[in-house]
C-alpha cells in the first residue's frame, strides 16, 4: 500500500471530523476518488445521509406527540426513572395547579 491512500484517508478523517464534529451532517465530503478513498469517502456521506433522516424523523414524530399532548383533555404526566417529573402537559398542570416549568425542563410545549 502506497502513501497516496494514506494520506488521503488521512485527509478525508480531517474533513469529516471538522464538518461532523460541529454536528453538520448536511455537508457532502464527495470524493471523486475511484479507489478505496473514494469508497470511504461515499461511506461515510451514506452515514450522514442516514442520520440526517432519522433525525428528521424524530423531529416529525416530536412534532406529532407535542400536538397529540397540548390539544388532550387529558393530564398527562411522564415520570423518569427517580420519580421527576419528565413532561406535563397543559391538562396536567391545570389539573395539579402546576407551576410553570423551570427553564430548560421539558413540558409538552
């Protein structure tokens, strides 16, 4: 094995650990390269391809939760595993006479 792969793996771990690392995984390293650089190159955009639309898919399903809690007539209350409360909904606080959330905590809105 030559120094040429090495070096452009090398190249390619800076690129993807500078872009990646700031949490932009909508930026392509597209790499040309017909050889196993180059493969690599396209592997890793794959992964980013593939967590991009996992975490669109969860904002979506966060999206639909959130309106599924704040239009229920119901109180809902989610509890971790040490009793604190997790999430509460509008019902729940009306219910409990809650006080408005700290911020930083999580309610349904």
């Amino acid at each position: 094995m030559g120094r040429a792969p090495i070096l452009g793996i090398a190249r390619l771990a800076r690129r993807a650990r500078a872009r990646r690392g700031r949490g932009d995984f909508r930026s392509r390293i597209r790499s040309e390269r017909p050889d196993e650089v180059g493969d690599l190159a396209r592997a890793v955009d794959a992964v980013a391809d593939r967590r991009m639309a996992i975490l669109q898919q969860a904002e979506e399903d966060r999206g639909e939760l959130r309106a599924i809690l704040d239009n229920a007539a119901e109180g809902v209350v989610v509890l971790g595993p040490a009793g604190r409360i997790l999430l509460i909904n509008a019902a729940a606080r009306r219910i409990f006479d809650a006080p408005p959330m700290r911020p930083g905590a999580r309610s349904s809105r």
